[in-house]
C-alpha cells in the first residue's frame, strides 16, 4: 500500500487535540494543499470537518476508525 505522502497528500495528525483544534489544522492544510488527510480522535472532529467542508465547497470522504480516531480525506 503507498503511503498517502508518496500520493501527494499532505497529512494532518491532530490526535490528543479537541475541537475546533483539528477543523482549524485542516483549514490551515486546506491553504497549501489540494489533498489532505486529517487523523484525529477528538468525537466532534467529523461533525466540525463536514462542517469546514461544506462551508468551503470541499470533498469528504470518511476513512475508517481505528481505535476511536477517524480518518477525513479532504479535497477542493
């Protein structure tokens, strides 16, 4: 499996960070970068992305959760 850095994606480990820490890490991604993939575990985390994105126009799709923190890959 490539690793989301060879693919051009730039990664967002916001674990340990409660909201809005990690909307405000991807938002911030978002400015240098047209692909991103945000790690987070805060539970608001998903409701604040498909928020951000929503606002922006930007393409969510869910990863899976792993041990309570979930995977956002992020596109304009």
């Amino acid at each position: 499996m490539t690793a989301p850095e060879a693919l051009g994606t730039l990664v967002v480990d916001a674990r340990g960070m409660r909201c809005p820490w990690p909307a405000l890490r991807l938002a911030r991604a978002m400015r240098e970068a047209a692909d991103v993939l945000l790690i987070a575990d805060d539970p608001q985390a998903g409701r604040e992305v498909a928020a951000l994105a929503d606002e922006h126009g930007w393409l969510v799709e869910d990863g899976a959760t792993d041990a309570g923190e979930g995977r956002w890959r992020v596109r304009r």
